[in-house]
C-alpha cells in the first residue's frame, strides 16, 4: 500500500482545456479523480477518494466517525454530505488523515485536517491555485520552479521545531493542520477551523480514575480504526511507553503485528531488553537491525522531498532499516510512537504547580503536585517552588515564547531573528491560558513539525496514531498536574496501560538514544563534516558561526550535550539546500 499522493488545482475562471488535463497526468503519473468546472483532483490511488454525491467536493485520505466505533467512512449519504460541507462539524463529528475540497459556483475551500497526517502544500500563479501532498509533484506540474529562500532557512534553524505557513521555497506555503484556506473573487482567506484551546476543559464530574479508564478505552478504539485500514503492520518499537502503547493495541487489532527495534553497539542505544517485554507479552514477531554507517549519505538530505531543512542526517541509518523491514515483510503501514510524549505532556517544568495553585490555591493537593515535580527533575522543594513563583512573575505572555536553537548559528541571524515573533494560530491562547497547557500546545507543535519530514522513500505510510485528533483532544483536556501525578512524566498514559504493559516498561523513567551511534560518527567523519559545514551553503551565507563550528568539529573538542543533534541537523540542512538549488538549476 503506498503513501497517499495527491495534486488538487482550484481555477478562478471555470473550465479546464483537454490538453491541460492531460499535461497534468502525463507529467505527475497521477489519475484524475474529480473533475469541475473550477476544481480538479488527481491522485495515485482512486481509492483513496471520497466524492460527495451531489458532485460539489470530495475527501482524500481516511476519514473515520468520531462516535461509537470510530467507523472508517467508506462512502457518503447525502444527510452525511450536508454536514461535512460545514466545515465546523466536519471537525468535530469526524477525525483521520486527509484534505477536504468543496466548491460553489464561486468558491473553492480546502481544509487540512487537524492532526496534520496529511502535508498540505500550495501556491498559485495565474489564476489556478495547486495543493500537493508532496512538494516535489508541483515542479512536476509545472506549477514551481524551486527557489531555496535562505533566510527561511535561517528561521527554520533557530526557531527549531516551529510549523510556518511559510516555507523555505520561495512561493511555496503550507496549509497548517486544522486550517482552511477559501478562494474567491481573485481573493484568498484563511482561516482556523480548529484549536486546541477549544478542547481543554475537563468534564466536571470526573475524576483521575475515570479520565484514565476513558483514555484507555479512546486509544484502543483509535488505534483498531487505523488497523482496518492496515491489518498487516509494522511498529518501530523503541521499548519506551509511548511506543510499547501502540504494539499493545495494534496487537490486539490487527491481523499480522512485526515489531521493530533499531539497535547501536552503544548500550544506551540498545532497547532489546523492554522491546522484547512488549513482544513476549503481546505475542508479536520481534526484529532487530542495527544502524550502520554506510547508510548515511552526508551529500543527501533526509527532507529532500519536504520544502524545509527539518531532517537529522543519522536519520538515514533508520529509515533504511524501516524500509527493508517494510518491503521484505511486505506490511500495509508502520506504526510509530511519534508524538507519545508530546501529546501526553512529558514535562520537567514547573508550569503544573502554578496551575493547581490557580485552580486550587494553598492546598495540600499543591504541596503533592510540588513534590511530584521534586521527584521528576530532581528538584529541591524550595528550587521547585521558586521556580513556579518566577513562572507567574513572568506572566503567561513569557510564558507563550518558544523555545529557539541559536547553537552555531550566525550572531547577526540570530539577533534579527530574535526580535521577529513567533507566529503560529494556535500560540495565540485565550488570556486565561493555563501555564501548563501554553507548554502543551507547544510541545503538540513540535510533534506535527517532526513527522512532517517523514521518509519520501518508504514504500508504505507511516502512521502515528498517538497524535490522531480524538487522543489530542482527551489528553488537551487532562489538567497538567495530573500529567505527572505520583511522581511520574505522562502520568495518565501510565496509569491508563498500567495493567496492559509489563511493569518494566510501565515504570521506566530513561529512554535510550542514538546520541552514542552519532557522536561516533561525528568523530569517525569530522573532517568531511567539517568541510561541508565550514565550506558550504550555510557558511557562505553567513547562516552558521564558522568560528564556533570549527572549534566544535576539531578531533579534541569534545562533544557538547546537544551537539549530536544539532550538528546533524545543521549537516542535513547543507545536503538540503544543495539537493533544492541543483533542482532548481537542472529546471532552468
């Protein structure tokens, strides 16, 4: 079954020539769908395609009821047609992975859904309007010719993790998840058809057993919709929790389960020990590969098919791995655990003893979330409780500001780039925000900027069901403090599948990492990675501080806490950019 790809092209003036159409699938090797007046869809898969029966729109993608069994919607009845045409109860009566298209005799509106399974890219020229799921099918088109935009690759870099309407392809934008996008009388509006600040309120009669019990049930019944879709899958099984919840329930749901653990000769890579736990337990066939330095390609980028530098270099050593996997066993889908922590809120901050301070006051409640948040992070009972004190002096609109990466970046970059705001719909928050849930919405965003660079060259989809609609919600919902209850990160996903994992696994407090296999390989390759770093488009642009890079990819320096990550993210960046200016110039 292979990845979804789709080309939707919306005209402001009706009617499409034969020899346009046909240009459109003789280039992109796609099928043509849908066809209207001032709307037309081609895509790779015709199965893929819901079209309404009165002919004014059509779904691609998975769509599934957001009640009872969250059935996958294989057609539609014109009562069910009514209802998706507005767009307000398309969100909220249905959930999945897809676009939405519906037109009038005037208008055309697109809407991503909002868990952003599906990438949603777009431009206009001329009159027409394109969106692809991948942007590479635009230049295909003809409707792009690439242009890399640096100072978005700049941006890109410091406000690590950011989604952006914007891309760094000059004309080229996104379509952020839950967003609609209406075209009319030569005129585009856009609009947030979902938020998550619409989904935080907890139901007042219940209480920390009842929410668990109901998020327990929620991910099972999310997880058996996606398994219909896919009955024969494989998960990358790292053995943490996130991961272990999805083996569980795809376990119980599908019809063939393979896991897979991805393995370095460094012990803190190695996970064998709690993936095989989760096999034992489920039943499921258990793999294990190892990453191998001759999979990475330094000259490649692992996002060449994404128009934003948003990949890792080492990346290439898993995805090879996955991509064997997937064609040997000959599986539907993969299944991640992406997201897990993000959407369950894993938090080492102090945000949740200001909100329970807010909705409780003085308690002794308060007292227990201080000394949860003692036993997460380590923290001292007076550091914990200073630092909650200067999070409310510094007020919720500090609070809002997000995260940047100015490591080995250029000092005039990041100085611009620190006065410029960080703009995304959903950090607009309500002035009652809670502290704890301006974190959560920030660390959801993050999860949705991660898999947006999934492999271009698995031959199958990558779902992560963690991060479907019906989950975020619930969890958006679950006051932060509850979040690390007891003492424990993601508290309510632990007690949730307390009973269906292995205590091992439902306990562990560390997680393993590739950080051992990649700062070998940093040091194994310094020199090489130090000429594309040093010599190449970053540098030449003035997007890095030479300087600082030099020194940290001397063979005697020694490698810095986060320097495994950010070094591969600038190294992918470089093969980014050169892959994208080459397109550009074989086009021209």
């Amino acid at each position: 079954m292979k990845p979804l790809q789709y080309l939707i092209v919306a005209s402001d003036a009706p009617g499409w020539s034969e020899a346009f159409v046909r240009s459109l699938v003789l280039r992109t090797a796609l099928s043509v769908t849908y066809q209207s007046d001032n709307l037309i869809a081609l895509v790779n898969d015709p199965s893929e395609m819901l079209l309404t029966p009165d002919g004014n729109g059509f779904i691609v993608g998975k769509l599934f009821r957001a009640s009872g069994d969250f059935d996958k919607i294989d057609a539609f009845t014109r009562a069910e047609t009514e209802t998706i045409k507005r767009t307000s109860q398309l969100v909220s009566q249905y959930w999945g992975s897809y676009v939405s298209a519906f037109r009038t005799d005037r208008e055309v509106g697109i809407l991503r859904d909002p868990s952003g399974g599906l990438p949603c890219y777009y431009t206009s020229s001329q009159g027409l309007t394109a969106f692809v799921s991948d942007a590479p099918i635009l230049e295909k088109a003809g409707f792009l010719k690439p242009l890399v935009d640096l100072a978005a690759v700049g941006r890109t870099l410091y406000f690590s993790q950011l989604p952006t309407e914007g891309t760094a392809i000059s004309g080229l934008k996104q379509l952020l998840p839950g967003q609609m996008i209406t075209l009319a009388d030569h005129e585009t509006n856009l609009t947030q058809q979902w938020s998550p600040w619409d989904h935080m309120a907890p139901r007042a009669s219940d209480d920390l057993h009842s929410r668990s019990e109901r998020l327990q049930h929620l991910i099972r019944r999310t997880h058996a919709a996606w398994a219909k879709c896919y009955p024969r899958s494989l998960i990358g099984l790292s053995g943490g929790l996130d991961s272990s919840i999805v083996a569980v329930c795809l376990a119980e749901a599908c019809e063939t389960v393979h896991c897979l653990t991805a393995v370095t000769s460094d012990p803190v890579g190695d996970e064998r020990l709690y993936a095989r736990m989760i096999c034992d337990q489920t039943g499921t066939v258990f793999l294990e590969e190892e990453y191998a330095d001759s999979a990475i390609e330094m000259g490649r980028s692992v996002a060449e098919g994404v128009p934003l530098p948003n990949g890792k270099t080492h990346e290439m050593a898993y995805n090879r791995v996955v991509r064997e996997a997937a064609r040997r066993l000959d599986v539907d889908a993969f299944f991640v655990g992406a997201g897990g922590d993000n959407v369950f809120y894993l938090t080492h901050s102090a945000r949740p003893i200001v909100d329970r301070y807010f909705a409780e006051g003085i308690s002794k409640n308060l007292y227990a979330t201080i000394l949860d948040i003692c036993s997460i992070t380590g923290a001292s009972l007076w550091q914990a409780t200073f630092e909650a004190v200067r999070i409310g002096i510094r007020g919720r609109r500090r609070a809002q500001i997000w995260h940047v990466d100015a490591d080995y970046l250029d000092r005039e970059l990041v100085a611009n780039a620190a006065d410029s705001p960080v703009q995304h719909p959903w950090l607009r928050a309500p002035k009652d925000a809670s502290y704890g849930k301006l974190g959560h919405v920030a660390m959801i965003l993050r999860a949705l900027h991660h898999i947006e660079h999934r492999d271009k060259q698995l031959t199958v989809p990558m779902i992560s069901p963690l991060l479907s609609q019906p989950i975020v919600e619930a969890c958006l919902a679950i006051p932060s403090w509850e979040a690390c209850h007891g003492g424990q990160d993601r508290s309510a996903a632990r007690r949730a599948f307390s009973a269906a994992l292995p205590p091992r696994v439902v306990g562990r407090r560390g997680k393993g990492s590739p950080d051992g296999f990649v700062g070998g390989f940093i040091r194994h390759h310094c020199e090489e990675i130090a000429d594309r770093l040093l010599n190449g488009h970053l540098a030449t642009n003035r997007l890095v501080d030479r300087q600082a890079l030099e020194i940290a990819l001397r063979p005697t320096t020694p490698l810095q806490r986060n320097d495994c990550a950010r070094i591969m993210e600038l190294l992918d960046a470089e093969a980014w950019i050169d892959h994208w200016s080459s397109t550009s110039s074989d086009r021209a």
